[in-house]
C-alpha cells in the first residue's frame, strides 16, 4: 500500500491555517494531520487542498491559437468560433486525441489541479461511424490519464440534435452524435476503462445542452449516471436562450430546475446568462456552478453574476473548458477581476473573517470535489490526497502569513509557484514539473505539428 509523509511550514487544513503540519498519507488517503511537529518526510512549504478541474474538453487545447483572426461576419462570435472547432476535429484520430489529453493532463497537475472532469464528446469516426471499439475514444482519455497519474472524472456526452427543433446533426457535430440505445452501450464501454484506473477515477453523464438534448435524453444519461454525477452545459449565449425559450417556453435554467430533481450530484456549466431569481433557486438545491473564466472571457460569453450565487450560499467549481490557457491561478483571479468589472468595486468575494483569495480558492476546492463526486476538498483525515505545495521561497511570498499567502499568490503570482502535486497520494509533479514531461511533450508536439499541417 501506498503511504507518504508531507511536512509543511504552512497548511491550510480543514481547521484552517496551521504551521509545521505534518500529513500522513496512506493508500492515497490522508490518514492523519498534525500541526506543530518536527519536519519529516517531503518537506514544502505552503500546502494546500488541490481543486479538481471540473470542466474540460481536451481535445480543443491543439486548437490555442488557431482561432484568433476575425471570419468574414464582421462580428465573430462564439457560433464562428464553433465552427472552426467543427472543421479542426475532423482530422483528429484516436491517437491524436489521446497524445492532446495527455498533455492537458499534465499542464492542469503543473498548474496545481489534483483531478479533472473530461466532459468528453468527441466519440465517433469523421462520417459519424463508430470505430469498431465504440468507445475507442473514452478508452484514450482513460489512457491519458493513467499515464499522467491525474485523478479522472469520465463524462461522456449524449448530443442528439443540432438545436431544440430535433433538426439532424450538421457535419461538424456528427462525430458527438448517439441516440439513446448507442449511447447506453458506449458508457458501458466507457465504464470498463475507468474500472480499470485507480480506485479514486469515476464516471457521470453529460447530457450536453438543451439544444442537443431532449427529455428523454436527459433522463438516459442521468439513469446511467446512477450515483455518479451529471453535467449539461447552461446559458452559456443569448442565442441559445432565446432558441430554448422559443421552443421550450422557458429559460434553459427555469426549465431544468422545474422539470428534474437537481441536487448535489448536478454541476451547471457556465450560467453566463443566468438571471438572479434562477441562480437563488438553483443554489438552494445543492448542485454546483461551473465557471470557466478564461474560456467566457475568450469566446465571449458574458460574466456570470457571482455575488449572487455567493450570497446564497451556492456552491462554485472551476473549469479550464476549451483549455486555450491552462492555468489555476489565472482562473481564480479572473473570477474575482471580472466580478470587479461587473460591480465596479474591489474585492467581491472577500467575506469578514476570509480575505478574496481564500475564499475564491476554499470554494473551488470543495465546489470541485462536490462536481466530481470526489471525497477531496480539503486537507482532513479521511480525504484523498489531493494536495499542492507552493513554493515560500518565492519573493512573491516572502514574510507571508495566512489568507496573505492565497492572496498573493493569485493576485501577485502565478502558477510558476506549484512546486509539487499529488492526486490521491500519486506526486505526479515535482519541482514544478510533472514526472514524465519530457515523454508527454514529446509525443503532444509530433501531434500538434502534424496537425498545424493538414488544418
């Protein structure tokens, strides 16, 4: 069995700031936590619960800056954005995909996430066949992450439809597309890969919106779920409220809460358009927000309306969605800045007794892990070990004590100051660097280099 030993000069633990902590840690769970006790072990200096990732597609990390010219509608927007995502996919392989996953595997752990959700859609041929494993793809992001070691929450995705009217799948999005039965057998699949992961992996549903989605549909992937969780994105753009309320007769927010029993197990993705009334409901029945700052802010999305949320005790994750940047730090202080800009004044989140950074980053631990269905969070006895150290011989945190160390770390620093990740006990990153860059790496830029030639 597993076990390890972390000493840390600073941690932030579930009774709140300690010093000389001492995490003892046995088959990738935290069996105890002492404070105040001699140095042993790997010794580090600030160490703290590391947030799951709860909204990823991975594939879409090959396209990071690809997509930044202005198309012939003199307002690029999302919708064209799509479209360039649509003609890119199509000359992904399995390989391919498997070689990308891996890499934004690796740069979540350097960036200091200690697991990930893959809302995974990408599943069949480029004509729409399935591959003669039908879940082939699956079977390559289960691959990847086995080979990073970073804990894995497989969503696989139903999309049935090209928007609310049931109209057919277009040629960009026939490769997403199953009916209810084929996709029944595909998470069966999908389940054998992740059976085969370490014990900490899961698998949810992802029904994917409610414009590729229908009744049934949804009710498919959430049997399917079981226990596991669910994630369908929510308000994202305009036009996609609009055409939900016109053939829906409800905003996609008012329709979910009134129509299903959303609790805990569900995450909704985005909310970007999300009125006041619909985000107080939507806190109150347990499920979690997932915002993706530097994505909205890339495709334009909107800001959504935090403070909110917040004052109803909702709970919030954070996702690196289309991955463009990958980058913990840069997500948390772009969801604090972009409530700023929204408010127009400063330190939105903070509350009497937590500064801004501590309460932005508590929440996207314990909002992760509750996406995730992951017994992570925080730094308790009975916890995975899911933790990230910093490093405290940076100036940026020089002299620095409690909700200062969060604080200057987000709004001062970078990401550059992850010095070591463990996912369920797995140190996957070490010296700020995961333990098998170099080979990841390498197969990512063969991969990307062949695809810069052909797109």
């Amino acid at each position: 069995m597993m076990s390890n030993t972390i000493w840390a000069r600073h941690a932030l633990t579930e009774e709140g700031w300690q010093q000389n902590v001492r995490v003892e840690v046995e088959g990738g769970t935290i069996s105890s936590v002492t404070a105040d006790g001699a140095p042993a072990g790997d010794e580090v200096g600030v160490l703290l619960p590391a947030p799951a990732n709860l909204h990823s597609h991975a594939f879409q990390r090959a396209m990071a800056g690809l997509t930044e010219r202005r198309g012939p509608d003199p307002r690029d927007s999302f919708w064209t954005w799509r479209k360039l995502m649509y003609r890119f996919l199509n000359h992904l392989s399995p390989d391919d995909v498997e070689a990308i996953t891996a890499f934004v595997f690796m740069q979540m752990a350097e960036a200091g996430y200690g697991a990930a959700a893959e809302f995974h859609y990408l599943h069949h041929q480029p004509d729409g066949t399935p591959y003669g494993d039908i879940g082939e793809m699956s079977v390559r992001v289960a691959a990847a992450a086995e080979a990073t070691g970073l804990g894995l929450t497989l969503l696989p995705v139903l999309y049935q439809y090209g928007g609310c009217d049931a109209r057919e799948l277009g040629p960009g999005q026939i490769r997403f597309g199953n009916d209810e039965d084929q996709f029944a057998k595909l998470f069966q699949r999908a389940q054998q890969a992740v059976i085969d992961l370490p014990d900490d992996c899961n698998i949810g549903t992802a029904p994917h919106s409610l414009r590729a989605v229908d009744l049934s549909g949804i009710n498919t992937a959430a049997s399917l779920a079981d226990s596991g969780p669910i994630h369908i994105h929510v308000a994202e753009q305009i036009a996609e409220v609009e055409e939900v309320q016109q053939y829906l007769h409800a905003r996609p927010a008012e329709w979910l809460l009134n129509t299903f029993d959303v609790n805990s197990k569900w995450c909704f993705i985005h909310g970007t358009q999300m009125f006041p009334e619909e985000i107080i409901e939507f806190a109150a029945t347990g499920a979690t927000l997932g915002l993706c700052p530097i994505t909205e802010s890339s495709l334009g999305d909107g800001i959504f309306d935090a403070r909110t949320l917040m004052n109803a005790n909702g709970a919030f994750g954070i996702g690196s969605d289309s991955n463009i940047r990958i980058s913990l730090s840069e997500e948390l202080r772009l969801l604090e800045f972009t409530q700023r800009l929204r408010h127009r004044e400063r330190a939105v989140f903070a509350q009497e007794h937590r500064s801004t950074g501590r309460v932005i980053f508590e929440g996207a631990a314990s909002g992760g892990a509750r996406a995730l269905n992951r017994n992570s969070g925080t730094i308790a006895p009975g916890k995975l070990a899911d933790l990230v150290s910093l490093r405290d011989s940076s100036v940026d945190l020089e002299n620095k004590q409690g909700d200062v160390i969060l604080d200057s770390y987000i709004f001062a620093a970078d990401d550059g100051l992850v010095a070591d990740v463990w996912s369920a006990g797995r140190h996957i990153v070490k010296n700020g660097q995961h333990i098998d860059s170099a080979g990841i790496t390498a197969r990512y830029r063969q991969t990307i280099s062949d695809l810069v030639q052909v797109i």
